[in-house]
C-alpha cells in the first residue's frame, strides 16, 4: 500500500538523517524501554491525511515526533535547533521533502521534536496507449 511506503520512507529518512548528523547517538522506532541510556532519539512517524491531486497522484501529511532522552536541560536546548535544522529537508527515494512546520516542547525531561511534511507522489502510469499518443505528437 502506498500509504505504508510513505510512512516507512518518511521514517527511514529521519533515521538516516540523525544517524548521519549524530552517529553517536542511538536512535530506536519501537515502543520506549525503561531504563534506556542517555542520550537517545527516538522516532514515530505519524499519517495524518492524504487528498487527490489533479493529476491522479495524491498528497500526504505526516507528522514525526522525534524525542530526544537527555538527563540536561542544556543539552536539549541545544539539541533542539540542531535536530530542527537536521530534518528541515529530509531525503526520500523519489526526492526532497522539506518541512512544513516544525515546534518544539520539553515535557518531563524529553526533547519533543514535532515535524510536519507534506510528501506528493504521483504514481508512473505504463499505458501503451499515452506512449502511442506522445510519439504522435512529437511527429
């Protein structure tokens, strides 16, 4: 499903990007554990909504939350621009995403890191009929 694809491809994408900037820094997808060390990111991905667009392709929304584990306060202030500007531009297969909006909270010791992408994809359509068309016109 495509819907999936986008989620994963946003996730891996993030991950990819943290590993990069902060390779010292582990970075985990599943569920939070107790007792993690410190420091450490943690990422989900989140869709929120998809539209059509005109050319039969469709818009998504996803939403990450990146949280940042970090027993200092400064350090997550720090942090804090440093992972905003990090995923301000995120590479996927099929191109560049940039955010849309990013915010920021710090709730109980954890860096929340809240970014929001707007992924087009437009499906390649393989119609032999639109392949004879454009070989027409180009005569």
């Amino acid at each position: 499903m495509v819907l999936n694809a986008v989620v994963e491809a946003v996730a891996e994408a993030i991950i990819g990007a943290l590993d990069e900037r902060f390779p010292n820094i582990p970075v985990y997808t599943d569920e939070i554990i107790q007792g993690i060390e410190k420091p450490t990111f943690w990422v989900k991905v989140i869709f929120n909504d998809r539209t059509r667009t005109m050319y039969e392709g469709h818009t998504y929304r996803v939403l990450a939350d990146v949280r940042f584990f970090d027993r200092s306060s400064s350090n997550r202030r720090i942090m804090a621009n440093n992972i905003a500007q990090t995923l301000e531009r995120i590479r996927l297969p099929w191109g560049k995403v940039w955010s849309d909006r990013t915010w920021v909270e710090d709730v109980d010791d954890v860096l929340h890191v809240f970014i929001d992408y707007t992924v087009r994809v437009v499906p390649v359509i393989d119609d032999p009929l639109m392949m004879r068309m454009k070989e027409e016109i180009r005569v």
